[in-house]
C-alpha cells in the first residue's frame, strides 16, 4: 500500500540526532585533608586483626619544654609505606606521613610533631616532637604499613613516654613574719614537679628538727612553730626538690618591735645612721632620725 502525502507537502525526514552532552569537567585533585580521611580508613582495614602489646616496650624520659625523638625504625625503605603513630585512648592517629603529602598531625601536636631527618641515626619513621607537656605523658605506638603488599607492616613498636618537671613553688611564707614571744605560727611551702618534690625546712643552715614546740607535717608542707621563745627566731629556708632539680624559699621570723640599724652616707664628712624600728616608735627616737617599720 503506497502512501501519499497532502498536497503541497514535502516527505516526512527523520529528525537529526541531538549533540553529544559535553564531557563532564575535571575533577579537583583530592584535598589533604581528603587525603588523610582516606589513610585512616586504609590503615584501619590494613591493621585489622594485628595484636600488639607492650612485651618489648621501651621507656623514655624527656624534660618538661624540651625535645624528645621517639625511634621507630623501617625494615624496607625502598617499598612505598606510611608511617602511622598512636597514642593511647586517643581514637585518631597523632600523625600520619606518607610521601608526596602533607603529614597528618593531630591538634594538639600541631607544630611540635614531625618526622625525624632521614640522615640521623634514628629509624626513619621516628618521630621528633618538641616542646614537651606534661599531657604528652603516656604510651605511644608506632606502625609502618607497606603498600605494594597486602597487609605487610612492621610490627607496632610500643614506647612509653614520662615527662619530668623541676620542683616550682606554688605556695611560700611571707619572706618577713613579725611574731611576740609565746606567738604560734605556721610557715607554709607548698610546690608542684614531676617527680613529686620533697620539701625540707632548714633554719640558720641546719635541718629543722621536730620538737615539743616545733613540727614538721603534710609531707613537709607546713612548719608549725608553737609558743615561740628567743631560740626560735631567725632565717628559715625551705627547700623543694626532686631528681630534675631543686628550688628554695628564704623565710625570716623575727620578734616585733626588734630594732636595727642601716647606714646611709649623707654628707662626705659623716655618716648617718638611721634606726629602723619594726612594729613601733620608740620615744625616745627623734622623728627625722627614725623610720617606721611594718607589721
């Protein structure tokens, strides 16, 4: 059956096919922090099921605001690895390094973390981190994961961080203490370090000895000296110290009203001197003369 066409009509053409949509543009190169995304999970799966432990642990010892390198050595430098390094109860990675990106390095690392210089003598996942707190305190694990072979890492190397701090004072006695015969009082020394400071008590460079009339108590803290007679007074010194170091205090207990004198050259042909009166004026102390102490 032949079909025809109205007149005047040309013959039905089919229409030309459409444009190809244009090729979609180029995607951005990952970001670093993409990147780093992508390490945690790889390494999440790679060291899945790896046991470690602390059986071959190694101990440090690094000074509060110094530096201190943390080895961890790399069994097959020529293969491509990442270097991933743990603290302990902390759920993401402290730094991550992998080469060609900027390393990972947790917030509270930032700027204090990093890996060592490959020419030293350390392993080449080591890590050097300065400015050392006393938060850094704990254990720390290293792992080297090799990508061109499934699941091949270097066994995670445990270390132990301590931080030690020298002894600072957080509590000391007024470096004057005015008292009266029959006076009680208690002179109090108080200081914070890593290991914890010991605290001594001296007096006229002799070591402060309990008595009936004096004690020693809360670790050395406070020096109790009760109705306090003329042997008593005099320069007290406490002394706070640990293994990193040792600070101390100077503490003098003298008796109100206890007079003294100091020399001051007024006139290059006589001296003057000048009587110093602790708690009161005596009367029979000119004005100009004498210079009322504090209480």
């Amino acid at each position: 059956m032949v079909r025809r066409v109205g007149h005047g009509a040309s013959p039905l053409t089919p229409p030309p096919p459409a444009p190809p949509p244009p090729p979609p543009p180029p995607r951005p190169p990952p970001s670093n922090m993409a990147v780093v995304s992508l390490l945690v999970v790889l390494l999440g799966l790679l060291s899945s099921g790896a046991c470690s432990q602390y059986g071959d642990a190694e101990h440090i010892t690094a000074i509060l605001g110094e530096s201190v390198v943390l080895n961890c050595p790399v069994s097959q430098p020529k293969i491509a690895y990442i270097i991933q390094w743990k603290k302990q109860h902390h759920k993401i990675p402290i730094y991550i390094w992998y080469e060609g990106y900027d390393p990972h390095v947790e917030e509270n690392y930032k700027g204090r973390a990093s890996r060592v210089n490959p020419d030293t003598t350390f392993g080449l996942a080591s890590l050097n981190l300065t400015s050392v707190k006393e938060e850094d305190q704990g254990w720390y694990e290293c792992k080297v994961f090799y990508l061109d072979r499934t699941g091949a890492t270097d066994n995670g190397t445990w270390i132990h961080l301590d931080v030690h701090a020298p002894p600072r004072f957080t509590t000391t006695p007024d470096d004057v203490t005015y008292v009266n015969i029959g006076d009680s009082i208690i002179l109090n020394c108080e200081a914070e370090g890593t290991p914890k400071p010991e605290i001594f008590w001296y007096r006229d460079d002799k070591t402060v000895d309990p008595s009936e009339t004096v004690g020693i108590f809360n670790d050395g803290t406070e020096l109790r000296i009760n109705k306090i007679r003329d042997e008593d007074i005099g320069d007290y010194v406490c002394v706070a110290r640990n293994p990193e170091g040792r600070v101390h205090h100077d503490a003098k207990v003298v008796i109100a009203g206890e007079t003294g004198e100091v020399l001051a050259s007024s006139h290059p042909n006589f001296t003057l001197k000048v009587l110093v009166v602790a708690g009161r004026t005596p009367a029979s102390c000119h004005p100009d003369i004498c210079v009322q102490g504090e209480n």
